[in-house]
C-alpha cells in the first residue's frame, strides 16, 4: 500500500506549507475569519495525511486490504473536498464551492467508519481463532 503513504507525506508537507503560508502570508490580506477557516482546512488536512499513512501502516499486520484501500480512498477524498474548499473560499471568495465542505466531512466520517469496522473485525477474528 504505497499509494496512503505517498499522498499521506504529500497532504503533510503541503499542509504544514499552507500552514506557514495562512499564518504569514495571508495575515493582513484577508479577514480573521477567513484565517480561521484556512486554518481549519489546514488541520483536517494534516489530521487526514496522518490517517492515510497510519491506514498503510495497518496493511502490514494481516487486516483487511480492501477496507483499508476503502479508508485510504475516503480520506483522499475528504480532504480534497473538505480542505479543497475551503482553501478555495478564502483564496478566491467563491461562494459555490462551500456547499461542498460537508461532502468532505462525510468522507472523513465514512473513511473513520471504515477503520473501525477493520478494528472491530479483526477483534472478531482473532476471538475466534
């Protein structure tokens, strides 16, 4: 599973720049508010990447693939739709794209969801064995 630990290195490193990024280059450009939402899309990112690599590291002790593979994905998808957004609404105060923001946190939830129910079976597993 190198794919989680690749775009889980990259969501870190570009979030600890737009971190950088939000805390000195957008400080006297926008609103207050607005920096809090950066900042927020700037923590679910960095949250998520260390989901995605915590998700490749779990491959290696014999649980499901195909649940985490599914994880994997979710995260991704949440945090280009959840961060994305975000970060699109404070750099360019386009409006539309906020009613995406919750399809992200859907994805976070179902990618969390997912890690638990590979938890909960391998539990099951090993019980019976």
């Amino acid at each position: 599973m190198r794919l989680p630990i690749i775009t889980g290195a990259f969501f870190a490193v570009t979030a600890v720049m737009a971190g950088a990024f939000g805390a000195h280059g957008l400080r006297n450009i926008v609103s207050e508010r607005s920096l809090e939402v950066f900042q927020t899309a700037v923590t679910y990112q960095m949250y998520h990447a260390i989901a995605l690599v915590l998700v490749a590291l779990l491959s290696g002790f014999g649980l499901s693939r195909r649940r985490l593979s599914l994880a994997a994905g979710f995260f991704f998808s949440g945090v280009l739709l959840f961060s994305g957004s975000l970060y699109t609404l404070v750099l360019t105060d386009i409006r539309w794209v906020g009613p995406i923001t919750p399809l992200g946190g859907i994805c976070f939830m179902i990618g969390w969801a997912l890690l638990l129910t590979v938890g909960l079976r391998q539990n099951t597993t090993q019980n019976r064995g």
